[in-house]
C-alpha cells in the first residue's frame, strides 16, 4: 500500500499540513479565548462556551460560502484557465461582503434575546457582549476567507498559515492582559477575550488582502478581477457550491452547538464541561478538515484535467492520512482524558464530567475525521447536495434526537447527548464514503 500511494501521500502533505495550520487558526481563537477566561470561573466559561458556539454557526455558513470558490478555482487552475481564476475571486468577493454585513448584523441583533435559549443569567449577561464583538469580527474573517481560499484554490497554502499562526498570538496576548488587567490595562473578564478576537480578525483580514493583491505570483490570474460588471452566471455558480457546502457545515456544527444548549439545561457544570470536551474534540476536527479541504483542491485539480484514476488514488491517500492522525488524536484523548481540562478550569467536577465526554470523543475521532474528508473529495469533484442531505439525516434526523432521547429523556445527562452525536458521526462518514465509491468507481472503470 505504502508503494502504491507513496506519491500521493507525499504530495497531499505538502500541500495538506499548511490547510490544517491554518484551519485551526480558526478554532484555536475559541480553544485560547476558553482557556484564557477558564481560570477565572465556570460561570464565565458557560458564557465564553455560549458566546463561541453561538458564533460557530454563523462562522461555519461563511467558512461553507466562502469555500464555494475553492473548488471552481482547482478546476479552472487544471484546465490551465487561468484567466478565470480572477473573475470568480470578483464575485466570491462581492457575495462575501454581502453575507458579512447581512450575519454581522444578525449576531449583533440576536444577542439581545440570548433568554430564549434557557440559559442562566448570569451566563446570558456575560454572554452578551462577548457574542456582540465576535458579531463585529464576523465581517473581517468574510474578507479573510474570501482570498485565503482563492489561494489555496491555486495550491498556494502556506501565506494564509503563517498569517494565522501569528493572529492567533495576538489573540492570546491581547486576550490574556485584557482579562486579567495586566501591564496597566483595564481588567475586562470575558469581554476582554472577546475584544483580542476582534483584532484578530481585522488584522488577519488585512493581511491577506494585501498578499493576495500585492503578491507577483498571483498577478497573472488577477487580470480579470478588476472588471467592473457583474455576472448572474458567476454568482449562481459560486452559490451553487457554496451554499450547500455551508448548509453541511450547519447541519453539523449546529447540532454540536444545540448540544451545548441542552447541556446548559442540565446545568451550568455540564455546560462548561461541555464546552472543553468540544473544544478539544474540534481541534482535530479542523485539522481533519485541513486534509479534507487539501482533498478537495487535488480533486478538483484532477477532475478539471480529467484524471480520473489519479483523482481516486489521492483521494483514497487522503483518506488513510486522515484515519492514522485521528486514530492519534483518539489515543491522546483515551490517555489524557483526565489532564487535558486541567488547561481549562481547576473544578474537580467539571473535570470529571469532561474526562467522561473525552472518552466518547475517542470513539468518534475515525468517523468525524472520514466524513469530512468524504465531504471534501466530493466537493472537488462539484459533488455537493447529495452530500448536504446525508448530513442532515444523519445529524438532525438522527444524532440530535438520539442525543436528546438518551441525555434529557432518559436521563443520561451529558454523557446520553454525546452518544446521540456519535451516532451521527458513524451514519455520516459510511454514507458519505459509499457516496465516494460509487461516483468514482465506475469512471475509472471505464477510463
């Protein structure tokens, strides 16, 4: 086997391990905001846990919107049309800054009626403001997403990594002397991470921006993004992607952040415990999306050039590298089920119920990490609404409910709502892979 996919394994890094970096730029924002406010009481970290997974919903539409790009820049970036590339980046641009202003605006306003969600109060008062700024730093990710994915679109992954990397230092100093009023500042609490995401964002916003239109590499393929009309053509396109990219992602990320709100009925305790066991759970889990978005871009490059055989080689290569890592990932989680809150919070309860949640979290890893990878290959290949109805049979027509049925009903509490998620993770990554075999199996048949 190692004979066989040596080339695709060696070529899918190079180009995957810049994608995971910086796709977990984008979760590890939360893991410091948690970590940082953690130490300083359950309370506050319901609300960091609140705010953030609220958030997560509106991140993951524009993450899904924005990464309709990505796969019609692979295909045209393999069929040599490079001219292309410029005009769809034009109105992957434009559709962006729409959906930026329109969400910003819908978080901002939502989070006056956090009282409908059941939480305690003093949980939703701290919630608020801190959902408000990440509600402000939602249009600056839109411009960010909206050229790191032209980038990686062209193969070209590793700028938008060490942009992230270094936000995600900003983040953490600036969280850090904000919450604890160190070297002067005011001391903010949970207002102070939420102010360190902000700038973030912005900068990260800017960042790339300017290396994407600055960088000579990229000047050929901009020739076209200047034009000053609009095509509907273009824009139906993207949003032909896009949209139902970003209705998986919501189907997903949503049920995981409906959990949270169950666990808030249960208690303040489970909700927090909740919220390090997820937060660790979606550090591999954007890294496992780092291999599936890299899955994506190869696909789409293959299948622009026809290359059926090649595109099922790497794809499968895609999908052992994702299988070992989370097979890692779920050791480290079994072994450290117990430790790894300690980062968190120092509430010998909460770690207990954590280190419980960490355990299932290991019996989910393989499925979380072949699903979205699955999900990648076929949006490589424009596969996308067969794929988006899969994942919300499997997590809102069966791991919610499940969830509900074990950790509310029955009375399992937290540990019942994970299982339900389990569930849908398992349905989703065998339908999704039976999806793969069977759009792929008999090209290459026939080639």
């Amino acid at each position: 086997m190692w004979t066989k996919y040596r080339l695709y394994y060696k070529d899918n890094f190079r180009l995957a391990y810049p994608v995971v970096i910086s796709q977990l730029g984008h979760v590890l924002v939360a893991f410091s905001d948690t970590i940082i406010i953690g130490h300083t009481g359950d309370v506050p970290l319901a609300a960091v846990a609140l705010g953030s997974s609220l958030f997560s919903i509106f991140m993951v539409v524009g993450i899904g919107m924005s990464y309709g790009l990505t796969p019609l820049i692979a295909q045209e970036h393999g069929r040599k049309n490079i001219a292309q590339c410029g005009f769809l980046l034009r109105h992957s641009l434009v559709i962006n800054i729409v959906l930026g202003l329109l969400l910003s605006t819908a978080i901002i306003a939502g989070s006056n009626y956090l009282h409908l969600l059941g939480q305690e109060e003093d949980v939703r008062v701290l919630a608020k403001p801190f959902l408000q700024l990440l509600g402000i730093s939602y249009f600056p990710l839109m411009i960010f997403l909206t050229f790191k994915q032209f980038a990686e679109g062209l193969g070209f992954t590793r700028q938008a990594m060490n942009i992230s990397i270094i936000g995600n230092v900003l983040n953490i100093a600036i969280g850090i002397t904000l919450v604890y009023g160190l070297f002067g500042a005011p001391k903010l609490g949970v207002i102070g991470v939420g102010i360190g995401t902000l700038t973030d964002r912005f900068l990260m916003a800017v960042a790339m921006t300017w290396y994407v239109l600055s960088s000579p590499r990229f000047k050929a393929y901009l020739v076209n993004f200047r034009q000053r009309y609009l095509s509907m053509a273009a824009i139906k396109q993207i949003l032909g992607i896009g949209t139902p990219v970003a209705l998986q992602y919501i189907f997903e990320v949503s049920a995981f952040s409906s959990a949270i709100v169950m666990a808030g009925w249960i208690g303040a305790r489970e909700q927090a415990a909740h919220q390090i066991a997820i937060n660790l759970a979606s550090i591999t889990y954007m890294m496992a999306s780092g291999i599936s978005a890299a899955a994506g871009i190869k696909s789409g490059n293959h299948f622009g050039a026809g290359q059926w055989r090649e595109l099922r080689s790497s794809a499968i290569a895609s999908y052992h590298m994702v299988l070992v890592m989370m097979g890692m990932a779920a050791l480290i989680f079994m072994l450290g089920c117990r430790l790894l809150p300690l980062m968190y919070i120092n509430d010998p309860a909460v770690i207990d119920i954590a280190a419980n949640l960490l355990i299932i979290a290991a019996f989910f890893q393989l499925f979380d990490g072949t699903q979205v990878v699955g999900l990648g290959i076929l949006r490589g290949l424009g596969d996308v609404r067969i794929p988006t109805v899969i994942t919300l049979l499997a997590y809102w027509v069966l791991g919610l409910p499940v969830g509900y049925f074990l950790g509310i009903y029955l009375g399992y509490g937290v540990q019942g709502i994970w299982w339900g998620l389990l569930i849908g993770l398992l349905v989703a990554s065998v339908l999704l892979f039976f999806r793969f075999q069977h759009k792929t199996r008999a090209v290459v048949a026939d080639v």
